[in-house]
C-alpha cells in the first residue's frame, strides 16, 4: 500500500482530522475578556505551580507533533520524536508514558513515548492488512489500550460516498504481548471515534458518525461493553455530540457539539454538556451562542475536577478550562494552535 493510498483514506476519513484543526484562518487571538466574565478578566490562576504536564497537538514548529506544557500555562515545549509525526496524545494511568498515532508511513501504527528515557517504541505490529491504527487510550490499569484500525482492501462505499477500506473497527492491544483483538467492525467505516475506557476498565465512549451520501447524518455518543457487546446510544442523532471522555469517579461523561474532527471550519454552534453513563441528567456546560467561540475536545482532569477543551474561533485554537459541573472558563494557552489536550495523572 502506498503512503498516497494511505493519506487518501485518512484525509478523507479523519484519521487526518486532527491536522485539519489544526490550520487556523490566521493567527490572531482573541482577548480573554472576549469570553470571561466582564466582572472578572484577569481571575487568579487556580493551576499556578502544578508541574505536571498537558500534552497537546499543534503544527506550531513547523510541522504536526506532540507538545507540552503545565495546567499556569509555563514550561511549553516539544516533545522530540526525530522524523516521527506524532499526533493524538494519551497519558498512560501512571503518568509516565503517552501513547501516539503516527503518520507518514507505509502503515502508520500507535507508539508510546517513555518520558524518562525520552525514547519511542511501537506498541502494536500493523501488517497486511491493517491500513493503519488512530486513537489509542490507555485502559485504566495500563495493561491494555484500545483503539482504531483500518483494514485493506479499499471498496467503493455509496454511503460514505467514496472509497473506503473494506473495515474499521475498535481493537484492543495488550501491552506485555503485543496481542491485539477487534472487538467491533464497521464495513463501510461507520466506525468509532475517540474511544475512552470507563473508570472500572469495563465499558468504553466514543461516538459515531453516520453518513449519508458522504455527509454527516447526525452524530452521537454511544456506550459499550469492553468486550463487544451491548453498545447503547446515549445521545440523539440531531443534537450532533461528539468527542466524550469519561469522568474519573465514573458519574458522568462530557462531550461536546459538532465536533471538530468533523465540522473543523463549520459555522456551528459548539458546547460541552455531561451526561450520565445511563442517558440521565443531562446538563448544558458552556453556553456560547454563536461559531466566533466553540467549546470542543473537552476531557477531565486527573482528579476530576475540571474539565480542559479547545476553545475554537476563527482564528485560533486555545487552551481553557471549566470547573467540571460548569462555571467560569479559566486560560490555559490562549491563542495560536492547542488541540486534543490530555492531562497527566
């Protein structure tokens, strides 16, 4: 398979969504009293001195790759991968390890990088006829990983309007072994975005996008088993959630609205909400009301008590923070390029 074939599926697809959003109109940033309160522009960082780290996607040095930096919004920097492109950054449960996808190769398998040694390792083999895997999530013992695979050959799809590999499925990798297992397929690639494992290891989030003559039918967070079985949907089609993560006590999920995997540059209204793993209690985070501010690519914090997202306009890519049951918005990094933010345990 040749890198153009594979780039033509992951740009078509998603698996390439994350640089897309990454590409902003120009470079100028709003001012924060844009979107704080007028009462309260320059709030007192609640974050000031934790040294652990954020890791974060841009294209800021040129090309795409890792970054990091702490919750006040010091210590920016790369991470070094050489020749690698690393994207979509996961910490592993015990902090020490973050799990990549990667592009630019014949396949392009998942790599975790060691923060001690600084060095990278592949997790998964990606033979014949895996296309590519996307998306890895550490399990919460840090035993497993779940993510995204894309299996040749490439059929023609009326419903996704286009060529599309003949499977796309979740899979789930054990680390020791190398061992992979799928655990769900998708033929015409109506398949699972942005997989996280629930508290207990159990279940696993994500969201689906449903097409229809190659566009977005309406997309939703979904709930299943670890083992396969038992998906549920826990929002509606016509609210188009999307890009959940799972709550550290495991009480709730937040998600947001027109996810910009998929409508990057879209003039739509995006927000968080949360969410009950049963479908109960859903409750609206933010509240912006037009394309200028979207809140997207929301997660937890480690101890679960605020939640990081992109703040998107239509020129920047930011870093903010919320309290998790909602509040005042906080600045992580504002302006430039932030997205898929993922914050050390």
């Amino acid at each position: 398979m040749s890198i153009r074939s594979v780039s033509r599926f992951l740009g078509a697809f998603g698996l390439l969504a994350a640089i897309a959003a990454c590409t902003p109109r120009s470079t100028t940033s709003p001012p924060a009293s844009a979107i704080l309160p007028a009462s309260d522009t320059s709030p007192v960082n609640p974050f000031s001195g934790d040294t652990s780290w954020i890791a974060y996607q841009t294209n800021r040095g040129g090309s795409e790759g890792i970054w990091l930096i702490h919750p006040d919004g010091t210590g920016d920097q790369r991470i070094d991968a050489g020749g690698l492109v690393v994207l979509l950054p996961d910490w592993s449960p015990d902090g020490r390890h973050i799990a990549v996808a990667s592009r630019g190769g014949e396949t392009e398998p998942l790599f975790e990088y060691d923060l001690e040694s600084k060095t990278f390792r592949q997790l998964f083999a990606c033979e014949d006829p895996c296309l590519g895997d996307d998306e890895p999530a550490y399990s919460p013992d840090r035993q497993r990983v779940v993510f995204i695979r894309a299996l040749l050959p490439f059929t023609y799809s009326e419903v996704m309007g286009g060529d599309v590999p003949g499977d796309c499925g979740l899979w789930i990798g054990e680390i020791s072994t190398g061992i992979v297992d799928q655990i769900t397929s998708n033929p015409e690639c109506d398949r699972e975005y942005r997989p996280r494992w629930s508290p207990d290891g159990t279940q696993l989030v994500y969201w689906r996008n449903p097409y229809d003559n190659g566009r977005p039918a309406g997309t939703a967070v979904y709930i299943i088993n670890a083992d396969g079985t038992n998906e549920r949907r826990l929002t509606d089609p016509p609210m188009f959630a999307g890009e959940a993560d799972w709550s550290p006590d495991g009480e709730w999920i937040v998600f947001d609205t027109y996810p910009l995997a998929e409508f990057n540059f879209a003039s739509v209204v995006s927000n968080l909400y949360r969410i009950h793993p049963d479908g109960a209690g859903l409750e609206q985070l933010t509240f912006f009301e037009s394309s200028d501010f979207r809140a997207t690519q929301p997660g937890y914090s480690p101890d679960g008590q605020w939640i990081i997202f992109t703040l998107v306009t239509p020129s920047s890519r930011s870093l903010w923070a919320i309290p998790a049951q909602g509040g005042d918005p906080v600045v992580i990094a504002q302006g430039g390029i932030y997205t898929h933010a993922a914050w050390q345990p």
